[in-house]
C-alpha cells in the first residue's frame, strides 16, 4: 500500500464520520492523520516497518492500528463498515469546494442527492433553493463549484504519482536482469499533476520484468500484456504503462517517453534538416546506420544541441536556449539553504514545537529557519502580546542552539480584505522576517485581490507573499488578480514571492516563476512546514522552481542568513 492509498481511507473514515454526525474529535483526529501522511517525504509503510507510527504527528496509538490494518490488510474494517451506508457519489460531493458535510446530508436526506449529476440537477430545477439556509446566492456558488470540479478532470497530483511510481520501480529493480528502471512523461518532467505513469526498464529479459510487472501490489486490472510493452491500471485508478529496452536503447527512449509532445516534434525536426532519423530506439542516419542511443546525451549531441534537463521540455524556448548555449544551471535542492516559512504548535493548525522543528531542520541540513505562526484574523496564530512572547523565545532559543540552526524571529501575517496587515506595522518592523497571505475571500473581483497585494506589499513591513495565488491543486482555483501589476510592486519594493512547496499548494505556478525572474523579482522556496515531516518537501518547491527555469540567483533563500538581513536593510531605505 502506498501513501495515497492509506491517505485515501482515512480521508473517508473523517468525511463519513462528519456526514453522519460522528464524533468531531475523531474526524479531526482522522483528517489530521490523512493530511500528515499525505505530505511524507517518505513511504508510511517504513514508518511502520521501524515501529515509529506513533511518532508522527496527530497519530496516536488508535490511527497506528488503522494505519497497520491498512498496511496489512489493503483496508480498515472501521471504514468499510461506516461506508457501505453511504452511495459512493455522495463522497465525491464533499471534495466539492465550499461544500461541506452539512450541505450535502440535507441534499441527500431531504432531496435524494446522491451524486455529482444528481446535486447539478437539484440546482438548476430550483429544488435545492429551497433547503434551509439555501439562497440564489449560495445556489450559485454550488453550481460554480461544480463547474470548477468537472474542469479539473482526474489527473493525480505529483507527489502522490511520485511515491506509486517509485514504489513500482523499487520492485521492479530487484528483478534479476534488470540494469535500470525509471519514470519517464510528465512526472519526470515533474508537472504538478500527472495523468498516467510512464515506466521504462532496460534489460536483457523482458519477459522476466513483464511477469513482475503485472503482479505488483496494487494492481487492479491487466490492460494489455506484451513481449516489451504492458499495461495496467491500479486500485487508486491510475494507469501505469512499462516498456522494456535494450541497453543500447536506453538513452533513446528515455528522451522519446519523457516528452513532452511538443518538444519531441522540435527536436526530431531537427534531426530531419540534418538527414537524419530519431526514434525510441537510437538515432540513425539515412542509411539507416545506428548512430547512438545509449544515452540522453548522445540523442541531443547527435542534433547539435546540450542535454536539455527534463523540466525545460515543454516546447518553450529550451531548443533554442540549448542551441545557443544559454540554457540555465537550474537550482536544486542542496541550494536551499533555509527554510522561511514554517509553523510551529503556536498555530493551532500544526503539531511540533519549535525545538522538534530546529531539530529536524538542522537534521536536513538547514543553515536557518524563520518561525512564522499564523497571525490573529483566523482563530489560529498569534495576537500582538503572543508574538511579543514568542519573540523573546525564539531568541533565547536561537542563542542556546548556537545557529544549528540559526532562528529568525517571524509572522505569516493575514492581508485583510481591505490590504492592511493583521497586527501593527511597528511590531512587524521588528521581525527578522514577515510573510503576507491572503486566506480569506477568495471570490473578490481581481482589481480588489491585486489592490490587496500591492497595498501589503507596499506596506514596508513585508519580506514575501505567501502562496501568492491561494490555489489548492485539484480543490481550489486561484483567486483572480492582476500577476504583472504584483510582480511590478514586488520588484519596485524588494519583496519577494513565495514558491509555497505545499504538495497541494505548489504557488507560485512554474509559469509565474518565469515571469518572477523576467520582472527582476526573487522567489522564496518554502515548505510551509505545520509538522516535522513537512520540511522535506522543499522538494516539491524546487521542482515547479526548475520548471520556471529559475537558478540558484533567483532564490532568495539559496543566499547565507546575512544577504537576507542585507537586502531588508535596503529595502527599508528604499521604502
């Protein structure tokens, strides 16, 4: 069992409990857990095979049963149990952004709604106006969140692809002839969500690799089963097609399989004007005489061009970059040298203290780390005396670690709906680090959300924007504004823009990141971290950060502790 799947049973043991008006402390205790797990740097099942459940955060010794009898079993006797008195659209309606449990049990118990069609039908013959509590108004947010749900399709988000296809490559490495097993498609280009898995194998005996391949756990159905070519699709939905390859042709359809479509067409255009032939076997010329293959690097030399890294192939200016060579060293992980954005047990949305925190940072390597709890708006940070009080530990703190790693006393501050700031701009002047970030009204016109942006911006407190467009992948849409008008105040301003490194966040969008760089604006690569194991997904982030053809130079936070007091010092002045 990988970790979407556990994600995904106790996701719906915490939804069905609140449809059916189960305890809520143990639907937060289940959600918490799900969404814990959901954002592991690692396989939940190692966890387990260490004895070390108990140690993550919101799992307590009941979760760790659950977990186990997931693990164990493929499903947990409590769920199946809860969900076989539910109709299986009804979950499907509570992914429905802005729609919750209430809502759909009084369309389901009052009106017979038991799925996506059904809940669109109940709002345009007008029998869903007239549930309590159901105006014209929240009507048309139903109807509009439907719309943006049916826009999204059913592509997995990256980090859940990720985690089944290394699970699936793992095994299938230990297959005795194997010489290689990797990802290809999107996921090695590393898109926010992928499709479908693309896995490519070299060896010398397929048929080995083949039998494996369609025994794996997690297998649902076999849809097609070949000499070198098979495909299959998993119990979470998603379809995995491997093909095997010789040695020699290694390098060759790795290329071919990574994509995307659009590159593929540039690059073989290429070798078309120079007579000669690439396919997912080697490259050939006209005589048909093999000319290399065995490599990436090879496929890209045989045209003229530099390797060209698997996040730039999206048929946007890379070509030419690599012709010219002009292609970006683009940033990477070891870059990252601190972590600006992590919460503590001071909101009361996370779970680890400010030492667990340091700990695990210093663990990774982090060279500083700022303490940004949420600020006072929502009923989960810190008013001006908890800040104060925190201010003064994390000093003392930072003084008895001795810079392993170094503290820096911050904020995630709320931009309110009228662009002011959360708390007083004289105690945020005193932070070593404020992030600004909207987290409510969502809907408001653009010009409204962009005057927010710019105003907090331009509030001379502020050191980023946090998740700058408020997306959450495959949940909520990014509110409306006005990029170009935020990145010229950021840029006339010295602030920053945060690549929130969230799985379901990942906002700023690679795209953006581009434009950031264009506008002379840095980017910060964050991982919002609300628990220990939230820190290692800065990974996340410096993959939609490569994807933006960002380098090292255009990451704030890939620069020692002093550059950043530096540039505030400028900043200020400048403001």
């Amino acid at each position: 069992m990988e970790n979407a799947d556990v994600v995904r049973l106790l996701s719906e043991m915490a939804d069905v409990l609140e449809l059916t008006g189960g305890n809520p402390f143990k639907v937060r205790a289940y959600r918490q857990a799900a969404q814990v797990i959901d954002t592991l740097p690692e396989p939940v099942s190692e966890l387990w095979r260490r004895g070390r459940l108990t140690e993550l955060p919101s799992v307590g010794a009941g979760i760790a049963t659950a977990i186990t009898e997931i693990l164990c079993t493929g499903h947990f006797e409590k769920h199946d149990r809860l969900v076989r008195g539910v109709p299986l659209g009804i979950l499907e309606l509570l992914r429905l952004e802005g729609v919750g449990p209430r809502t759909v049990a009084a369309a389901w118990q009052e009106l017979g709604v038991q799925d996506l069609a059904a809940l669109a039908a109940a709002c345009e013959d007008g029998s869903l106006a007239r549930l309590p509590r159901m105006g014209p108004a929240r009507v048309k947010a139903i109807r509009e969140a439907i719309a943006r749900y049916r826009g999204r399709g059913t592509r997995m988000p990256v980090h859940r692809a990720y985690f089944y296809a290394e699970g699936m490559l793992e095994r299938l490495r230990r297959v005795p002839g194997v010489l290689r097993a990797e990802a290809a498609g999107s996921l090695r280009r590393r898109r926010e969500t992928v499709g479908d898995l693309d896995l490519l194998v070299s060896s010398k005996r397929p048929e080995a690799v083949m039998r494996a391949f369609v025994q794996l756990p997690g297998v649902a159905h076999v849809l097609a089963q070949g000499a070198t070519r098979s495909s299959v699709r998993l119990d979470a939905g998603l379809q995995v097609d491997l093909r095997v390859l010789p040695p020699e042709s290694w390098g060759a359809a790795l290329q071919y399989f990574t994509g995307s479509k659009a590159h593929n067409i540039g690059l073989r255009a290429r070798a078309v004007k120079l007579g000669l032939k690439i396919s997912e076997y080697g490259v050939f010329d006209r005589q048909g005489a093999r000319l290399g293959g065995a490599t990436e690097e090879e496929v890209y030399r045989a045209v003229g061009l530099a390797w060209i890294p698997p996040e730039l192939r999206e048929d946007t200016g890379e070509l030419e970059a690599a012709e010219a060579d002009t292609l970006p060293a683009l940033v990477d992980e070891s870059d990252v040298v601190g972590d600006l954005h992590v919460h503590t047990d001071a909101s009361t949305d996370a779970r680890s203290s400010i030492e667990e925190i340091a700990a695990e940072a210093d663990r990774l390597g982090r060279r500083y780390l700022a303490v940004t709890d949420h600020s006072k708006s929502r009923p989960l940070g810190l008013d001006a005396d908890g800040l104060r009080a925190q201010i003064e530990y994390v000093r003392a703190l930072d003084r008895r670690l001795r810079g392993r790693p170094r503290l820096l006393t911050g904020v995630e501050v709320d931009i309110l709906p009228d662009g002011s700031l959360d708390l007083p701009l004289e105690l945020l002047a005193e932070l070593d680090w404020v992030v600004a970030s909207i987290h409510s009204h969502f809907r408001d016109p653009s010009g409204r959300t962009t005057d927010r942006l710019v105003r907090a911006i331009r509030s001379g407190v502020v050191d980023a924007i946090g998740h700058p467009s408020g997306r959450q992948i495959g949940k909520r849409d990014a509110y409306p504004f006005d990029l170009h008008a935020v990145l010229e105040a950021a840029a006339a301003h010295g602030v920053a823009l945060e690549v929130n490194a969230m799985p379901d966040r990942l906002d700023l969008t690679d795209r953006a990141c581009r434009l950031a760089a264009e506008a002379g604006v840095r980017v910060v690569i964050d991982s919002d971290a609300h628990n220990t194991s939230h820190l290692a997904n800065v990974r996340y982030g410096v993959w939609v950060a490569r994807r933006g053809w960002l380098t090292a130079h255009d990451v704030l936070n890939t620069r020692p502790v002093a550059h950043l007091a530096r540039r505030r010092r400028e900043a200020e002045v400048t403001t």
